[in-house]
C-alpha cells in the first residue's frame, strides 16, 4: 500500500505549499518512506508526494521512480504479469515498483498494454515528460482508491483528499472510474479517457447453464474451487515481509472461508512462523447499554452482537480443524465514546462517499484496520471478503429477482453486479483501511479466480430455491463443509457487516442509509 499525491498548475503561479494534514493522510497509507517532488515541465510546475508502505522485495524501494521519460507512482500489488506467464513463479518474490518500471522503459507498446497485462489491485500515476501528458488510472475492480479535482488554476490526483474544512479549498473530488486510462495533457490541460484492455478476458458473460441437481457433480465442482481459492489465497499471504495477517471475521460463510483456506496453507506448507488473527468488530448499541444498567442487570451486551456469536461459533471450529496453526480471536468492542471521537476521522476518509451507509460501513472498516496497529508484532496486511455477494447470489436483491423471473431474472441481476463490480465501493474501503498503513487483499477479486466463477453453472453457484441461508452462496458453503465445519456454521444465514457488527445502530438518530451526511 502507498499514498499518491500530484498537484498540477501553471509556472507562473507562487509555490503553494501542500497542506500539511493532506501529508499527513499520505503518510498514513505508506509509513515506511515519504518523499516530496518538484517537476516542471513546459508551462506545468507539477508538485508531488510519495509514501510507502513496504511488502515485497528485500529493501523499501523510495518513490516516485524517475527515468528519462518517466516519473512513476505505483500503489499496488502484480499478482501475475500476462504478457511474462514464464517469470509470474518467482513474481511474489520481486518488487512489483521495480517490475512494472522496467516493463515501462523496455515496453515498445503502450502504457496502456501495459496496464492491461496487470493482474492485481493498483492505482498510477505516470508522467511522461516526453509526450508532456499525466497518465493516471486504477485496476479493473476498482481496489485501490484514485481521485482527481480540477478547478481554474489547479489540476490534482490523490489516493485520499483532505476535507475542505482542513484544506480551505473549494475542491469537488471524483472518483477515478476504475479500468480506465485517464491521460492529462499539460499542453492544454484537456483530459481524455481510454478503457484498458483487461477486462475483455476477466468479465464474460456468465455461464447461465441450470443442470438438474447432481450432488456427485456438486462435489467436482467443490474440490475445484477449493483449488482455485488457495492459488488466489496463496498470492495474499506468502513473501509479503509479515510474520502475521489479518482477516477481518464476523464469522460468515466469506470471512470462515478465507480462515480456513489461509489456516490450511500454513499447515501444508509448514509455514508456522505466520499467525492469523481474525479480527472481529461490535459496536455499542444507542439505548440498550442504557436499558440494562437500568435494570441493572450484568451483561456484556458485545457478546451478543450477532457478528461476535458467530464469529466465536467459527473460531472454535477452526481451533479443532487446525489445531497447529496459530490463530488469535481478537474481540473489538468499539463504545459509543469512541464511534464519536473517530466519526469525523473517517467521514473525511469517505470523501466522495458521504451517505449514512457509507459511515456505517467504513467506519468497521477503519477501526478493524487499526486493530492490526496497536499489535506489537506490527502486520500490514488484511484479507476482506468483498466480491463474494456479488458473483454467487448474496444479496436479498438477488432472490427477489428469482422470485419475479425465476433463473432467468437471477441471472440479468448477477451479471448486472458482475459487470459493474469495478463501480461498487472498494475506493472507498481502501481509504478507510489504508488510514494505518496497512493494505487490504481481496482473495474472492483475484482475476483468475473470477474469470473461473463467471464459467460455473449457476446452480453450482447459487441455488434459490433452497432457505436462506443454504441456497445463496451454496458453492461457498458447501466448501466449508467440505473442510469439516459443522452446517450451523458453513449455513449460518447472512448479515450485511453494518448490520452484523451493530454499526449502524450505535447512533440513536433515525437517519436512513441513503441520507447525506
């Protein structure tokens, strides 16, 4: 993870300074270096901020890179490089800032063919000081937050924007549409817009084949998926210079699956100097705290949290299924006090996103990211299960679809959130969990394993004719039984995170989700 800043304005301007608490949200994403940079170029002074947040190769590598063309900023992770599939077994062992600068100086294509090789979360900024143009873009998924303003005298790029209260700028951001090769020319300062080549191949119609129930076929495609979740898991976890990850864990069927998945490669591959902590979020609840010192009645109401019921529920199971594997159930019970004190804090964070649900939801995202801060051990990386709802029928939208226009409605609504998984909100996620210098991996995002969901059967998928609970996610589900978690567990119904975790009742306001903060 690392922090990206550029501000773009005339020569003839004064040098303004950059605000020092939008430094500060820079040097959060990246601790591990920060560098300021002046560039001027034709009639353009471009000033920028670099920081780093070191996971791969054996020293930090101090951005931005220069060479005679180009000025590089790169926050992200190459998973694999298509056009070089011979070189991706030693890959996770390289530093990727290096990797994809040398593809830049070598390429005789494009930036944009480049880019379009790329499988992984990143952002870029790009100046090309021979063509005097800005190129900045963020990956196909969207996992790693880019934002830009202009106004009349100013043109500017950043991971995270200050709010303007703090900058005393009147500055309306947008969000960088992910997949998208922006190009700014510092001639004329038009900006233009080109799609990147990699989601041709990634997103595909999906396979809307319903075959009649077949449990031992059922069982095929359960042990293959199993096999392509631990290529897309194993990438997350291994030379990443941590002796520890993190896995945001309510208990749900996404978050036990990474566990176990994550658990299981420690144990094969005698990896036991890694540790996992699964970090569970609970939130105080506006009224109830209040009601039971009434009563006085003595009840730790966090334990009740439906996201800490469950989660221990999976934690157990998981002791007794990998019994060597070190695993820590870190409880966060999150007061009314501290949801106070850190609201502003991360309602600057959420900046272009302001609604009430977006609050309720970074909010889990910033303090479960922090958790990993006051560890002493001092790990950077943690595992989300965003994308899971999305592609395998999650969402009470999709069973309300199937229930209008039975498959044929499930479908249109799936590949309606497949197309358009790159436009959800994981910039958004990113800026909340990046605030402590830690970077967030997506196992159920990784290209591949998209692209071999996107050709399942659907029914292999999800099945909504079963309960809530069985049918959606069933792929999922039936993986966790599969690795020996009991059904309570492996079919324990969903519950939306800010709902799990109590976030959106610890406010006793009557706001809905939609409304403006």
């Amino acid at each position: 993870m690392c922090g990206i800043f550029l501000q773009i304005c005339p020569d003839d301007h004064p040098i303004k300074a950059i605000d020092s608490h939008q430094k500060e949200l820079i040097y959060n994403r990246g601790p591990d270096s920060f560098k300021e940079f002046l560039c001027e170029l034709g009639s353009k002074r471009i000033i920028g901020i670099s920081s780093v947040l070191h996971l791969r190769g054996d020293s930090v590598t101090v951005q931005p890179l220069e060479s005679s063309r180009y000025i590089l900023q790169w926050n992200g992770e190459i998973f694999d490089y298509k056009k070089n599939e011979s070189d991706n077994g030693d890959l996770l062992k390289r530093n990727d800032t290096l990797l994809l600068f040398e593809k830049l100086k070598e390429s005789r294509s494009s930036i944009r063919s480049v880019l379009s090789s790329i499988n992984g979360p990143w952002s870029i900024t790009a100046i090309d000081k021979e063509e005097q143009v800005v190129y900045f873009a963020r990956d196909y998924f969207g996992r790693r937050s880019l934002l830009f303003s202009q106004n009349d005298d100013r043109f500017i790029v950043t991971s995270v924007a200050c709010s303007e209260e703090s900058s005393n700028l009147n500055l309306k951001w947008i969000e960088a549409s992910s997949g998208v090769l922006y190009k700014l020319d510092l001639k004329t300062m038009n900006l233009a817009q080109e799609e990147l080549e990699i989601g041709k191949y990634i997103i595909s119609s999906l396979n809307c084949d319903v075959p009649f129930y077949d449990s031992d076929i059922e069982k095929v495609y359960v042990k293959e998926a199993l096999v392509q979740l631990r290529k897309s898991v194993r990438k997350r976890i291994l030379h990443s210079h941590t002796k520890k990850i993190g896995i945001l864990f309510s208990g749900g069927v996404d978050s036990l699956l990474i566990a176990a998945v994550s658990a299981s490669i420690i144990d094969e591959e005698n990896l036991h100097d890694l540790e996992i902590d699964l970090i569970n979020v609970a939130f105080e609840q506006a009224g109830l705290m209040k009601s039971l010192k009434l009563k006085q009645v003595e009840h730790n109401y966090y334990e009740s949290v439906p996201d800490r019921v469950g989660g221990r529920a999976a934690f157990a199971e998981l002791g007794k299924l990998f019994p060597n594997v070190r695993m820590n159930f870190v409880a966060l019970n999150i007061s009314r006090f501290q949801y106070e004190s850190e609201k502003d804090r991360v309602i600057e964070l959420l900046q272009p996103n302001r609604t009430v649900m977006d609050l309720s939801l970074g909010i889990v995202l910033w303090f479960g990211s922090r958790s990993l801060v006051e560890d002493s051990k001092g790990f950077k990386i943690l595992l989300l299960g965003m994308g899971a709802d999305e592609q395998l029928g999650g969402y009470s939208r999709h069973l309300s679809a199937f229930r209008v226009d039975s498959w044929k409605g499930l479908l249109t609504e799936m590949q309606m959130d497949l197309d358009r998984l790159g436009h959800r909100n994981l910039g958004r996620d990113d800026r909340c969990l990046s605030d402590h210098g830690r970077e967030a991996r997506f196992p159920f995002l990784d290209e591949d394993f998209v692209q071999w969901l996107c050709g399942l059967p659907l029914r292999i998928k999800c099945d909504l004719t079963l309960p809530k609970g069985e049918g959606d996610k069933r792929i999922f589900r039936l993986m966790c039984c599969s690795l020996g978690f009991s059904e309570p567990v492996a079919f324990r119904p969903k519950k939306a995170m800010q709902f799990g975790a109590k976030s959106a009742k610890i406010s006793s306001s009557d706001c809905k989700g939609h409304d403006i903060l």
